[in-house]
C-alpha cells in the first residue's frame, strides 16, 4: 500500500472517520463492552443498524442524569439543550427517561461529533486552511441553527461554549474546560480533519494549526498534548508506515512499552488519557480496515470519539480506494460525505504526491 497517493489516504481517513464513528454509534457508551452488545442487540455488530430509540429502552443511559445547561451531570431545568443548541432535543434528556444518547440518529447517521469533522472538512475546503475565527464562526452558526443536525446528545464541552455564549461572553472566551469532561477523546476530532488538511504542508506547521484548532471549541492544553503523538503517528501512516507500527512506536515513546495484543479489548470512558491507550491497544490488534471498526464498535464504552480518531489512521493507511463500497454507501449522508471528500481533498492536498516533510 506504499504507493497509494496522499490525496487517495487522505480521501481514505475522513472515510475512515465517518464510518467508524456511525458504525459505534448505536452502542456508544455500553459499558458493559460486548457482553452489552449482545444483551440488546442479540448479535455483535456487522454492519450498520439502528440506535435504541424508545423511551425506557437503555436505562442506563447517563444523559438523564447530565446538565442541559453546562458540562457534566447536573439538573435538566436549563435551555441549552433544546433551545439553544440540539433544537427539540431536551426531552431525550429528562430524568428517568431511559433513552440511548442517539436515540433520534437513522441507521448509518453521524454523531454530532462526526458532524463536527464534516463541519471541520467543509470549512477548509472554501477557506484557505484552518482559520481560527472562520471555523469558530462556522461552528456558532451550525450548532445554533436548528435542524442542522439529528443527534439528541451533545458534549460537555458545546455545553459550556453555548453557555458562556448565552451569559454574553466574547466568543474567543466561550471555549471552556471543567477539568473531567472537556479533557476527552473528542478533543482530537477536529484536529485530526486539520491534520490531514496540512498533509501537504511541513508537520510543523500542519501540527501548530492543529492545536489551535482544539482552542476553537475548548480550552484543553491536555488535548492539545496528545496533538502532538495524532501528529507524529498520522504523518507516518500518510508517509506508508502501517497503523499498527505507529501505534506500537507511539506505545513505546509513551508507555516505556510496546502494547500487549493478546489483552482484552479494553471498555473505557472519555477521558483522553485513557481512551488514548485504548486507541492503541485496537491499532495495534486489528490490521484489516473492517476488522478495526468493528471491533471498536462492538467494544462498547466510549467508541464513538475514538472511532472518529482511530478510522482517521486506519483509513490513511488503506486509502479511499481499499474501504469496501458497501461501508461507504452505507452511510445516512453518503452522497453529501463524497462531495465533501473530494472537495477537501482537492482543495488541500491537490496534485501533491507525498507528505510534505
């Protein structure tokens, strides 16, 4: 696979991100990991299916217990949930109310999160790469504009952004941080779509951009640490090295160690510390495009951010041109994500052959 080209594995890590992250999303945060897969579903994931859409069907559901007005858990008296951002959405998270946190999403539909690196995509490709104030603008006018998106569940970290917008805040004072929620897998999904945008581009550059662009929606220098190793591993599966090397040499730059493949498939909340481990763990196992992305979606826990990052990887490493048509066309949006592709494609990478050094 070396002599795919750069635009073909970028092409092949937004793919790769979309589809992993529709694939998790009906058993995103199961934190009984498989055995709660098939508890509800009756068989592991093969494909893409339905999220659990009936009030009651998955009380264990932690957005009836978080705040719909700042980060965390907390009353469900406030407005940003439904008013302000996640329109009509509020009664998904009512007390008691036992609904999966993306009840309202069709079968092959994006999390808010996948709509985040579509957002982050579209942005690029008619703006002259990353800008700040032009991405954070794009970002207040979609979340802010109803119907923009289906998803019923929202992040601490849009919570508090929204909040502080509401309270009269400047925008470039609106990203925030609670110090449990907002240090999160999540914070590496914007990033990760800057990253490939710099392909072409010194890493040096392409990496400086990257975490300004988690300073967009948050204010996390610990996301913005783990930039760093996404940056390195990312530019070396875009240079032909495959995701499992990178992971291994990522492991033991960090860890002091290579991982253990013969280990469980780890179930693990957001924190990025973590989840970032988790997400090596699964590089590092499973080699096949289809093989990864199954498995972190029948992993439970929280899959769906790390299957935005970890597709990311696994996608540069097989292209466009190795995801199978079927996981492609499966996607609620499919039509929408190829022109998106190709246009980000064309309009950052281009004619460009190879990474940038």
């Amino acid at each position: 696979m070396s002599d795919l080209s750069l635009g073909d594995r970028v092409a092949g890590a937004l793919w790769g991100m979309l589809i992993a992250d529709a694939l998790a999303m009906p058993t995103h945060w199961f934190y009984g990991g498989a055995r709660q897969v098939l508890k509800y579903y009756g068989k592991p994931i093969s494909g893409y299916i339905s999220p659990l859409s009936e009030k009651g069907s998955f009380p264990d559901s932690i957005m009836a217990l978080s705040s719909t007005s700042s980060a965390g858990r907390g009353s469900s008296d406030g407005d940003i949930i439904g008013s302000v951002i996640n329109h009509g959405k509020k009664a998904y998270w009512t007390r008691g109310s036992g609904y999966h946190y993306h009840c309202t999403l069709k079968r092959g539909e994006n999390t808010l999160e996948g709509e985040m690196a579509r957002l982050t995509m579209r942005s690029m490709s008619t703006q002259d790469g990353f800008d700040y104030d032009g991405l954070q603008a794009t970002y207040v006018e979609f979340m802010t504009r109803p119907g923009s998106h289906n998803d019923a569940y929202a992040s601490s970290y849009h919570r508090m952004f929204f909040a502080n917008r509401a309270a009269g805040r400047p925008l470039r004072e609106c990203p925030d941080n609670d110090n449990h929620n907002v240090d999160a897998i999540d914070g590496l999904v914007i990033p990760a779509v800057v990253l490939l945008g710099g392909a072409a581009q010194p890493e040096s550059l392409a990496r400086q951009a990257a975490q300004e662009s988690v300073r967009v929606t948050r204010d996390s220098p610990k996301v913005e640490s783990f930039v760093n190793e996404l940056s390195t591993m990312l530019r070396s599966v875009l240079r032909g090295q495959t995701a499992a090397e990178a992971a291994q040499a990522t492991a033991v730059r960090v860890l002091g160690t290579p991982l253990d493949t013969g280990k469980e498939d780890p179930v693990v909340a957001c924190y990025i510390d973590q989840n970032f481990v988790s997400l090596l763990h699964l590089l590092s196992k499973y080699h096949s495009f289809t093989d990864l992305v199954l498995a972190n979606a029948n992993s439970g826990g929280e899959n769906v951010h790390r299957g935005l990052v970890l597709g990311a990887l696994i996608g540069a490493q097989v292209g466009a041109s190795g995801i199978p048509r079927e996981l492609k066309e499966g996607l609620h949006h499919s039509q929408a994500i190829e022109a998106e592709v190709l246009a980000f494609v064309a309009a950052r990478i281009g004619d460009h052959g190879k990474c940038a050094e």
